[in-house]
C-alpha cells in the first residue's frame, strides 16, 4: 500500500502536493522550512526552476503571509535571469537589512504655509539671483 501512495504522490504536480499539504493546515515554521527548502533545492539545480515550483513557492508564501507570518523571513526564488553567482544570495543581507526611513520623518517640524503674496515675494527674489546678466 505504501508503494501505491508514493505513485500516487508521484502523478500530482508539486503544487498539488503542496496545496493539500496546506489543507492539512501546517504550522508556521513548517511552512517556511518547506519553502525554503523547495528554494535551496531549485537553486541548487535539484528541482526544475519551472512554473511549477515558482507557483507552489508563491503558494506556500500567501499561505505563510496570510497566517500572519513576516514576509522578510521567507527565502525567495532568484528571478530568472540573475546569474548563478548571485542565485544564493536571496536571504543575504539585502533581504534582513531594516528599512532607512531617516528622509521621511525629518526631525524639525514642517514650516508654516506661505501666503499667496509671501510664495511671490520669495520667487521673485530667487529669479533674481538666478537671472543671467543681458536677460535669457
């Protein structure tokens, strides 16, 4: 009966699999092992980098995100194209490095709004510094 099962599982696609894996509702870190196993394995050459295994991969992280897992923990498939040599870097530093949010929260408060004639005055004092000698 086991050899049976295996062929079984062997007929369905790897997403397939996956798919009722989830049903199954796996924990958390199960989720994110199976893909990040999935990922080392097609980075490595041992499972086709086909539509395939990058469906299941997106499976596996909607199902891992939408369980309320973080997104910046999961590994990732290398988008084709990207040369070997940096195909197993997709969980290096670039993808646990904080966000810079230091230019969107500036630390002085923002300056009073210009009235309609002040906005004038201080354009017309700017043009004047730019203006070339002799006119344009």
């Amino acid at each position: 009966m086991t050899g049976n099962h295996q062929n079984v599982n062997s007929d369905l696609s790897l997403l397939q699999r996956s798919t009722a894996w989830l049903g199954k509702q796996p924990t958390l870190p199960a989720v994110r092992g199976a893909l990040n196993a999935i990922v080392a394995r097609a980075v490595r050459g041992e499972l086709a980098d086909d539509a395939d295994c990058r469906d299941t991969c997106d499976a596996l992280t909607e199902h891992y995100v939408d369980r309320g897992g973080d997104l910046s923990d999961l590994s990732m498939l290398p988008e084709p194209g990207i040369p070997q040599a940096f195909a197993g870097q997709t969980t290096g530093s670039i993808a646990t490095a904080a966000p810079d949010y230091g230019a969107l929260y500036p630390d002085s408060p923002a300056a009073a709004p210009l009235s309609k004639e002040e906005k004038r005055t201080r354009l017309q004092a700017l043009r004047a510094q730019i203006t070339r000698p002799g006119g344009f």
